[in-house]
C-alpha cells in the first residue's frame, strides 16, 4: 500500500499542523538522506511530544520522505546503497513509534488483519505502514512482511481466522503471484483488499484480478476497513474467466523462453553495436540485467494484457537511464530484437509495437544516441 501526500493539508484538527508536519518532513529526509537513525528518532518522536498524532507520522512525515528517497534514486541523486540505509532508518523509526503505542483491549478490536507482500515483493515499507495504522486504529494485525509465498500465506490464514487479507505489490511483474494468492484467499472464503503501484493507478488490476477491494493508500485502505466489514464478491466465476486472453499460450511460452530472450536480445545488440561487444563484464552484466526486466514486464503485460503496463515501464526505464548518462534510444534496438523472436506472437508484437512508439516520442533522433548499450 502507498501513501499519499495530499494529507499534509488536510491532517485535520490538531495542534501539530501542516505546516509542523512539512517542517518535520524536511527535518527527517535530513536525518534520513545522512543515514543518521538517532537524529531520525530525534525528529520523530519530538514531532510527537509535540502533538504529532502516530497516524500522520506515520503516513505524512516517513511515507513523504520514503517516497522522496525513491526519487531521488530515480533521479540518480542517491546511490542504492545510500537508497537501501535510508529504507533501514525509515524501517527502525517505524519500530520506536510503534513501541510506543498502547494497543487495543482485545474486547474493543474491530477485527483482524493480515497484511502481507505478494511473494517475490520485496518493497516491504508500505505494507508496514499500513500494519502499523491499522493497529492504531485497533486491529489485531498480523505482519507478515515482504515476499510471503502463498501456500505459506494460505496456512497462515487457516491457522489464524483474519476478518480479511491486505495484500501489497509496488512491481507490476508480481502480478501473476498476486493473481494467486487473491484466488487462494477467496478459495477459503477470506476477503482480499489489495493496494501497491503494481495494481495500477485507478486499481485496474485489482479488480481484472479478482481482488474484494482496492485502495489507493495507506490511509484510505484504513477508512475502507473502518467503514464496514470487507465482503467476498461472490460472482461465481473461475479465475480464468477473467483473463480469457490467456488460452493463446503466449504468457506461458514467452515466461518459459525468457532466459533464452534475453541472451538473443543482448547478442543482437552487441551485433548492432561495437560498444556492446567491447564493454567490460560489469556493464555486460548490467545491461543483461536491464533485459531481463524489460522480459518480465514484458511477460507481466501479457499477464493482464495491457499495452499500458509494458509502455510505462520502458518509459520510466528511458528517464532512469537518461539520469544516468545513458541516451533512451538505447532500448529501442532491444525491443526491436525482442520483436523478431516473438514475431509469431501477435500479442507480444502488439505490445512491443506499443512500447517502441512511445520510445520514438520520448527519445533524441538515433543518430545522435550514442552507443546503444543500456547502461
């Protein structure tokens, strides 16, 4: 689950205003950008002493700024490993809050909650933000954390009883896994509310996806719980009724073939491009990496069969790897030789067609686009 930070002017009636909260923000990504973890509790827990309520410390002031450190990745004006320190600060200033609430008597919970990250997700902060909110406002929670398989989610829910499964996703190409454990929860009758950037802007994949409900974030996944008991959307059809697309095989054959994609996509750049063949190791490897990533959502797209989702992707990688030096053009070859491998996948096609148009509106001409290789 995100967190949105159209809050901060509309925390509503507390001493601790908005204005507070956007100097508490700064304090923090301060604190956090240094990987100073005392001073982050230090800017924290003053907040609250002075009438910071949890909610908007948690949602507001560590969602803001965990927000502002994947930006800044982005922008390639923090290293990973700089991002990762800053994601632990995050992580333990979430734990000192929490340490610090009084949770509800068991006879005044409304309920309770898993909250897990689909397996193979590993963008755990979002999720624990939501455990944590949900647990000021009463709930027993079980957290489960990031990359939970789902047989191992299924018997934890058989052995536990939740009033309902909260379910988190940031990579689209967790999609498919998603799709699983919605369909394993809802098979023994647990309702499942879904949130994350994978699922879409407007929820789309959510509900192609069969999942209860969707909320945009944090906060508002808690006022939907709060609002009344999530039901199970008993619509008496077959997960595959949903995703008829899938009967022409090509999200199973194109997943299967992924290694061998990438290793032709890599030789029919280091073909077209002299740099490419004389590249260090390092950089071969990365480049591979980056191919890599472009299959699996590739393979995800097909999934859901949205040319969106694909052309989304390349767009944003072409404004990384602009950050970093890299001229954007550079995909367009990789997509080209994915579209001759896959040129007996019409779906596929499609959406590599897709891709590759919104490339040539987002990138310089060719001929000024340097070497070619992807990083």
């Amino acid at each position: 689950m995100s967190t949105s930070p159209a809050h901060l002017a509309e925390s509503g009636p507390t001493p601790y205003g908005a204005a507070e909260l956007r100097r508490t923000v700064e304090k923090l990504w301060e604190a956090v950008s240094c990987g100073d973890e005392y001073a982050a509790y230090g800017v924290v827990l003053g907040a609250r002493s002075a009438g910071a309520d949890d909610e908007s410390l948690l949602l507001d002031v560590i969602g803001t700024v965990q927000r502002k450190v994947g930006e800044e990745w982005a922008a390639n004006r923090m290293s990973v490993a700089v991002e990762h320190a800053a994601t632990a600060v995050n992580d333990r200033v979430i734990a000192a809050l929490a340490a610090r609430h009084t949770p509800a008597s068991a006879r005044d919970r409304p309920g309770r909650i898993t909250v897990a990250c689909v397996d193979g997700e590993w963008h755990a902060l979002p999720a624990r933000l939501l455990a944590e909110v949900l647990r000021l406002r009463g709930w027993h929670v079980d957290y489960l954390g990031a990359q939970v398989p789902t047989p191992h989610l299924i018997g934890h829910v058989h052995r536990t009883g939740p009033d309902a499964v909260a379910l988190s996703s940031s990579l689209a190409t967790r999609l498919p896994a998603a799709h699983a454990a919605i369909t394993a929860c809802r098979a023994v009758s647990v309702p499942v509310l879904v949130g994350g950037a994978a699922f879409g802007d407007d929820g789309r994949y959510a509900r192609l996806l069969g999942a209860d409900a969707w909320a945009p974030d944090g906060r508002a996944a808690a006022d939907l719980l709060a609002r009344s008991p999530l039901k199970l959307r008993f619509t008496g059809r077959q997960p595959v009724d949903d995703l008829p697309h899938l009967v022409d095989q090509e999200y199973t054959m194109v997943r299967r073939d992924s290694s061998r994609l990438v290793k032709a996509a890599l030789a029919g750049l280091e073909d077209r491009f002299a740099a490419a063949r004389s590249s260090a190791d390092s950089r071969r490897r990365h480049t591979a990496e980056d191919l890599g990533h472009i299959v699996d959502f590739l393979v995800a797209a097909l999934y859901v069969d949205c040319e969106q989702l694909f052309t989304r992707f390349l767009t944003w990688t072409a404004g990384i790897l602009t950050a970093r030096g890299v001229p954007a053009a550079s995909l367009t070859p990789a997509l080209d030789v994915l579209g001759t491998e896959l040129k007996e996948f019409p779906r596929a096609c499609r959406l590599i067609n897709h891709a590759r148009q919104a490339l040539n509106d987002f990138t310089v001409p060719a001929a000024q686009s340097g070497s070619g290789v992807l990083r």
